[in-house]
C-alpha cells in the first residue's frame, strides 16, 4: 500500500518540508453488510499539510472521513492524531473534548449543518462556552467572524437569512473555534456557486497559511484538488489506487483510474464518448 | 429551422424591486446544442422552465417564448398539455427527486404518452423498450424500480422518458450536476448521440463554464436575470468578452489553469429586492466606470467576431481586463 | 415535517383553514380559560347553595340559565366547574407531555434495545383503553381528582411519546445534529438545546389536541361518578345530576354543560390542529 512519507516528501512549494506528522491512518477497514466500503486504507498529514482524497460516490471517500472524524467506527484500523488513537472511544466529557480538538469537520451542505434556530452568534458561543469558558466570548466571536470575511451584522443572523457561502463560512469559523489539529472538509465547496466556491477555497487557503492547521479534503472535483491540496489520494471501491503529491499524480497519473478521472473533466475540446469507452473498459 | 426562438423575454414576479428575467433573447435550431450557463439565481432554471410554460405563481410576462412558432406565454391549457408530452421534454438535475420511487420505471416511462391518449398500453411498452435501447439500456429496466438502478442509470431513464413523445426540443436542467464526472462524460455522450439520430435541439443549463464550452455549440451566459454574453463556445471560453464571464473562468479551479490562489469575484449578485440601474454587474466589475453604473448596457454584436455578443460598455478593453488575471 | 398528529378518527374531520372558525375558536378557549381562572369573582351565586323550593325554575333574571333540581344556580355552576373541568385536562396533558417527551427523545436516541423496550411498553399501553384503565385506578384508590388524571395521564404517554419519537429520529438524521456532535456537545446537550426546542411545536399542538381528548374522558368519568368528588361542580357531574331534570322537562341544567363540553373540545381541537398546520407550513 503506498504510503506518504512526509519525513521524505519535499513541499511542492519548494521548500524542504521536515514536517512533523499530526494525522495518521492506518489500515482503515469498514464493510456495510457484503460491501467493503473502506479495504486497508492508510495515509499521513503532515503538519500544516493539506490531502486530498478523491474519487465517485462508492469510492469510500466519505466513509473514510467519517471514520476520521469519529462519526463512523473502523473494523479495523488506527486514527492516529499526535500518535494517540482516536478509533478507542473512551467515554467522558473530558474524552469528548479533547476528541473535538482533535478533528474538526465541514459538510458539504451549509443549509443542513446549522440548527436553522440558532443565530450564528448563538452557535459560536456554545462552541466556545464547552471548550473554552474562561474566555473573553464576545471578542473571540468578533475575531472568529471577522477570520472568515464575515461581520457583526451576520452574527444575530438565523442561517436562512445567510447565502450558501455566508452559512460556509459560518460553518468554517464553527469548527476553527474550537481550535482543532486538523480539519476534514467533506464535498465543503461542492454546493457552492463557482465564484462563491473560489472565496471560500481562497478564506481556506489564507487560514491554512496563518494558523498551521491541517486539511484533509474530501473531494470528487481534480480542480479543487489541484488548488488546494500538496498530496493527494485516488480512491475506488474502497482502495486507494493511488497516491502522491498533487502536481506528481495529476501531471503523470499511474493508474487507469486516475486517467480516467482526468480525462473526464470537461473542457474544449472534450471526447465524452471516448471516455465514456474507456470507463466501461475499466 | 429555429425550433425555440425566445425574444425579448420578461419575467417578473410580485415583491421584487426588479424583472427575474430581462429581456432575455435565445434561439435554438434543430440538431443545436446550446448551453445557457449562470450561476444560482441568474434566471437560468427559470428560462428553461418558463419553455414548458411552467411559471411561478403570480408571473407576469412580456415579450415571446417560441416553440415551433408558437408563442408558449398565450397557450391553452390543452395545447400546453400537448407541447409538455410532444414537442418538448424536459431532464430534470435530479432523477431521484423527479421520478416516483414507488412506481416501476415502465409506468415512469409510458405514463404521458398513454394519457395524452397518444399510444395504446402495448405500443406505448413498445415504444419504451425501444427508448431504453436508444438510451443503452435493457429493457427488463421497465420492471425494475428507481430504488433498484444507480444514478446515472436513473438519469438515462429520465431522458429515454424525454424521448417517448419524440421531441423537437429537449431542455436539460442540470443533468449530470447530481452525478459522477465519469458518468457525466457517459451522460453527455448518450445527449450527443441522441441529438444526431433524432435531429433535436438541446437547451442546456449548467452552472459549470467549461461543461458548456465542452458540449456546445453555442453559449449564453446570464447574470442577473440577463443574457450579458452570447457566442460560439471555444471563441467564447478562449477570449471572454465580459468581464463577468472572464472572472467566472478565471474563478473556476481548472486543471490547465496556473497553479495558486484562485480570482475569485468579490461581492455578490444583486438580490431581487434590488432596483438596478446600469449594469448589473458593475459593483463587482474592476473595469467598471461611471458609465456602467448609469446606463444599462446592450447585448450588442461585436466587429470582427460574427456570432459573438456581448452586454458590456468596454468590452474592448475585458480582453487585457483585470479580470482575466 | 412528516410526522403527523395522532387523532381520533371521528374528529379528524374537524381540521379546517377557515379564519372566521379558528378565531371563535380561539375566543371560546381564552373565554373558558378567563371564566376558570376567575371563577370564585365571576359566579353570581355559590355554586353549592342548594335551594329546594325553587327546584327546576326556568331562567329568571335571578338565575339567568335557570337552576337544577336541587335549585343550585346553573350558571353559577358552569362558571365554577370550568375550573375543575380544565385542571384535570390540564393536569392530564402537562403529565403525559413531559413524560411522553422523555420516554420519546430516549427512545429515539439512544435506540437498540432500550428503543424496543420503551417501544413495545408504549405499545401495550396503547392496546390498554383509557377509560378502562381510569376507572380501574379510582375503583382502587377511590374518589378525588388525582387518580384519574394520573390514569388518563398514562393512558394518554403513547401519543406523545410516539410523534416525539418520529420526530426526534427525523431530527436526528439531520446533518446539524451531527455538527454539533462533532464539536464535543453531549448528547444530553444537543436534545435539550436543540432538538426538543425543534419539536416543541408540533408536541404541543399534539398536546392541545390531547387536551380536548382528556376533558371528554374526565367528564365521562364524572358522569359515571367516578373521579370527581360529589359536592364539586363539573360539567361531566353536571349532566349526570340533570338527568331526573330531563326526566322532568327541564333539560337546561344538563344541556348546557353538555354544550360546554362540547364546545370547548372542539374548540381545542380547532385550535390546536391549526397550530401543528402553521408549525408544518413554517418548516417547508
């Protein structure tokens, strides 16, 4: 199975990358029933790093990130963060919160994932109230806010009266206030209008760049992968087929299947049929 | 021969400051393919809907919306009947959210031409199978139910549906966003192939820029309930006469694009509670000048480039535009 | 929302968008409300003065709904039974509403076998008629208000524990609850916080319905003579000491609280199936 070396890896922005690992996965392995949807997978996120898993829905993409994030149990495997396990549920709120500094998440749907009752204050504050009650509630809300592009008008603002990208963003500065290691964003911009998509992979970038968090995106778009991650994953059918630095994989793809996915973005020029010969191939 | 001719086409509705569609002109010819492309709320969807003569309550209209000649906005009742099950079909994004779960797909499939009393229950079977062969697939799909098949599966049912009443036009709303980029490709292909063998015309409506360059003949690009940009697809993707169709391709992550941050566009499209005076992309437009802001512009032709129109007051100037950065 | 109210199948036709109805509906609840809450300023006379020799006089500008054959004031006893006649119901509805909503969100969140059990108990009460088990609890305990309430107040748990139960495990699907489970909430936490303040609506509107239901049975159990102490004015007991006067000619006395009675449940019923409409069209 191939496995991203961070000690090894060289940042694709040139810069020798001697990074300390914060996320680790280890033989993941998870069935539904007869169906494996997620087969031994593995891969590292280097600190500050940012991976992409791609592939269609059944590829196990999902799933894997679900198991991440501790909606979903593993049959077998580790999630490691900082070397500690989170697949061992222990119980506790103490257990619990440290689990939720951990990993953070992000839907894709910003119209499902906030309580349509709660205004974006509201919401901000209970975060911040359960991980952090000693601290100055209203400024760090003002400082969340303003980290996303957003201000204190949309604060007393019940999520209907936001667009899909204010609700993200509502989402995004949610799961920064709770100051996690690494954040999962599963399908985060799939929803989202195409200029509203490039604000909001742009806010995502700029957050990266200033607070050293770790993404893990979740993805069936190779145009978002290319923009936001260093390495990516190819998964099918619950397997990863195969794995790389971003620029690596999408420049000189290896396996058929990535091929295919390449191949399948459409642009001038386009032969869907021949795509559509070689899918069936497959 | 122009199958659906759309002039000058309003569409407002009760409480808002603006018209939902503003003078919307598009034509589709028969074996076209024409692409109409916008992001959400810039009266795509509603175009193509207002096609079938499905409006939202409280619509009032102005202008004409041909099909075959004959303006949709005045039909009877009956006659709208007939062009919903005969002369044009409509793909729905959705094939799961548009098809009844609980019935099998062959009732799907023949319930309109069997109602409109066009088929008998035998042909009307017939005429399915055919369909699904048309389309790729078995015809012990007619058996199955929507539960049972995959998406992409579902997807070529819903446009085998589209074919029972043999179409002159065919509008596809977002027909292949709910699905895989691998069964996109498969999707596309099967509407290209149809659309040859049966001569129909194709109104596509996609959010996705380099989809409609890909698969079209002809683009037009909304924005604000107006048509800001209209031309042959590779002219129109190679060099973007509109700023707003500039910045969507510059916003849109591609693979050949260069690498980093992405030029997003600021701001956000006007809502309906707002009067526009001007161009309605002028706030967020980095060519804009006083001019823009004042006076609305024309969707004019432009010199040199036979086809192509564009709704800018410098769209000479959008080729070396910020914009395209 | 799909989950809807359970109701009995003879007044379900009574559900209905017409203004003019809902708002003398509405009227006639806060009317009953006033006059219960009031009743001790209101009553023209003591509901319990017992006037033999003026037995079964018609209305008079003294007793202006006439007297009983024990010559108590009709009117007297109208205004001051609405108050028993509506603690119970409420007693009834309070009891089996917060109950039926932690039996509900329980049983819906933790699911597994507790689910099944809380599930098929529910049950069980439900094959159980109400009434019967009512009068079996005060045939044991004896007369007074409490032991009825508490029978119907059971017998009442399965409907709102079943429509919470739907409705949290709908809720529970729902991605936001999943965020804030991913944020470190308890499940305790988001139930209270979020869940239970989502359904409210629609419990409630169950829980004005139900109210209707419950006063129905309660003077069914005081028309039986069971429940209600003797000497107390309540409209069921009203109609069953009317009967000798209905015997006589003289039906007012017992007529009129059946009038009540009537009135003030379908009034209920207008009102609270109006709610659950309005709380359903909201969330669309």
């Amino acid at each position: 199975m191939p496995d991203l070396n961070q000690e090894d890896a060289v940042d694709p922005k040139g810069a020798p990358a001697v990074r300390r690992t914060v996320l680790e996965v280890v033989g993941l392995h998870r069935a539904f029933g007869g169906v494996r949807a997620v087969d031994d997978v593995s891969f590292t996120l280097a600190e500050g790093g940012s991976l992409g898993i791609v592939g269609e829905s059944g590829s196990g993409k999902t799933t894997t990130a679900r198991i991440v994030v501790g909606l979903e149990r593993a049959d077998a495997g580790q999630v490691l963060v900082h070397r500690r396990d989170r697949t061992e549920h222990r119980r506790g709120r103490a257990h619990r919160l440290a689990r939720a500094r951990e990993v953070q998440l992000v839907f894709q749907d910003p119209y499902l994932s906030l309580d349509p009752r709660t205004t974006v204050g509201a919401a901000l504050r209970e975060t911040l109230r359960l991980h952090f009650p000693d601290a100055d509630h209203p400024r760090r809300i003002a400082e969340l806010l303003d980290q996303v592009g957003l201000g204190e008008r949309e604060a007393d603002a019940l999520p209907r009266q936001l667009s899909g990208g204010q609700r993200q963003r509502v989402a995004i500065a949610r799961a920064l206030a709770v100051e996690p290691a690494v954040l999962v964003l599963d399908e985060a911009v799939a929803a989202l209008d195409v200029s509203v998509q490039a604000q909001i992979l742009n806010l995502l970038a700029d957050i990266r760049a200033r607070t050293g968090i770790g993404y893990l995106f979740i993805t069936h778009d190779l145009g978002v992968v290319r923009c936001v991650t260093d390495d990516v994953v190819v998964m099918r059918h619950g397997r990863i087929v195969e794995s790389g630095p971003t620029t690596e994989v999408l420049a000189h793809p290896q396996h058929d299947y990535t091929r295919l996915l390449l191949d399948s973005v459409p642009r001038p020029g386009w032969d869907p049929r021949s795509i559509a010969a070689a899918r069936r191939a497959l | 021969m122009t199958i659906l001719d759309i002039q000058a086409y309003r569409l407002r509705l009760p409480d808002t400051a603006r018209p939902v569609l503003d003078g919307v002109d598009l034509t589709v010819r028969a074996g076209e393919t024409v692409a109409l492309v916008g992001e959400s709320g810039s009266g795509k969807s509603l175009t193509s809907r207002s096609v079938l003569g499905l409006l939202p309550d409280g619509a009032t209209t102005g202008g004409t919306v041909r099909v075959n000649g004959e303006d949709v906005l005045t039909m009877t009742p009956e006659r709208l009947r007939d062009l919903r099950t005969g002369t044009a079909a409509m793909v729905f994004q959705d094939p799961r959210a548009a098809i009844n779960p609980l019935r099998r797909l062959g009732d799907f499939l023949t319930e309109s031409v069997r109602l409109n009393g066009r088929l008998a229950a035998a042909a009307a079977a017939e005429r399915a199978a055919e369909m699904l062969d048309a389309v790729g697939l078995p015809a012990a799909v007619l058996d199955r139910y929507p539960g049972q098949v995959s998406g992409g599966m579902l997807q070529r049912v819903m446009i085998a549906a589209a074919l029972m009443g043999d179409p002159a036009l065919i509008l596809a709303d977002e027909p292949t966003t709910a699905l895989d980029v691998t069964t996109q490709a498969e999707v596309v292909a099967l509407l290209g192939d149809l659309q040859e063998r049966f001569g129909t015309g194709l109104l596509f409506v996609t959010h996705d820029l380099g989809l409609a360059a890909a698969i079209s003949d002809r683009v037009s690009v909304m924005y604000a309930g107006r048509i800001v940009e209209t031309g042959p697809a590779e002219d129109l993707f190679d060099r973007p006469r509109h700023p707003y169709t500039a910045a969507l391709l510059a916003s849109t992550p591609r693979l050949d694009a260069p690498q980093g941050r992405l030029a997003a566009i600021e701001g956000r499209p006007p809502g309906l509670r707002e009067e526009l005076t001007g161009c309605p992309f002028a706030p967020r437009c980095p060519i804009a000048t006083e001019l823009c802001t004042e006076q609305a512009p024309a969707l004019l032709s432009i010199e040199a480039e036979p086809g192509r129109r564009t709704a800018c007051h410098h769209s000479d100037r959008t080729g070396e535009g910020s914009a395209d950065a | 929302m799909t989950a809807t109210l359970l109701r009995r199948p003879g007044l379900a036709r009574l559900r209905t968008s017409r203004a003019p109805l809902h708002r003398i509906c509405l009227g006639f609840v806060a009317l009953v409300v006033l006059a219960a809450l009031l009743a001790p300023w209101l009553a023209p006379h003591d509901p319990n003065a017992v006037d033999l020799g003026n037995a079964l006089a018609g209305p008079s500008g003294d007793h202006p709904l006439g007297v009983d054959a024990s010559g108590r004031d009709t009117l007297a006893r109208l205004v001051a039974g609405a108050r028993t006649s509506l603690l119970g119901p409420l007693g009834v509805v309070a009891f089996s509403t917060l109950a039926g909503i932690a039996v509900g969100v329980t049983a819906a969140w933790r699911g597994g076998w507790l689910d099944s059990v809380l599930s098929r108990g529910t049950e069980l009460v439900f094959a159980f008629p109400g009434l019967l088990l009512a009068i079996l609890i005060v045939s044991v305990y004896g007369e007074g208000l409490i032991a009825p309430v508490v029978a119907l107040a059971i017998a009442y748990l399965p409907y709102v524990s079943r429509l919470t139960r739907s409705l949290v495990l709908a809720e529970r699907s729902r991605p936001y609850v999943e965020a804030y489970q991913v944020q470190g909430h308890s499940g305790l936490q988001i139930c209270l916080r979020h869940v239970i303040p989502g359904i409210a609506p629609v419990v409630l509107a169950q829980a004005t319905v139900n109210f209707g239901y419950a006063l129905i049975d309660l003077a069914g159990l005081s028309f039986l003579g069971l429940g209600v102490p003797a000497l107390t004015p309540d409209w069921g007991r009203m109609v069953f000491d009317g009967q000798s006067a209905i015997q006589h000619g003289y039906p007012l006395s017992a007529i009129l609280p059946c009038l009540a009675i009537v009135l003030t449940v379908v009034a209920f019923n207008v009102v609270g199936e109006r709610w659950a409409d309005q709380v359903a069209r909201r969330d669309r």
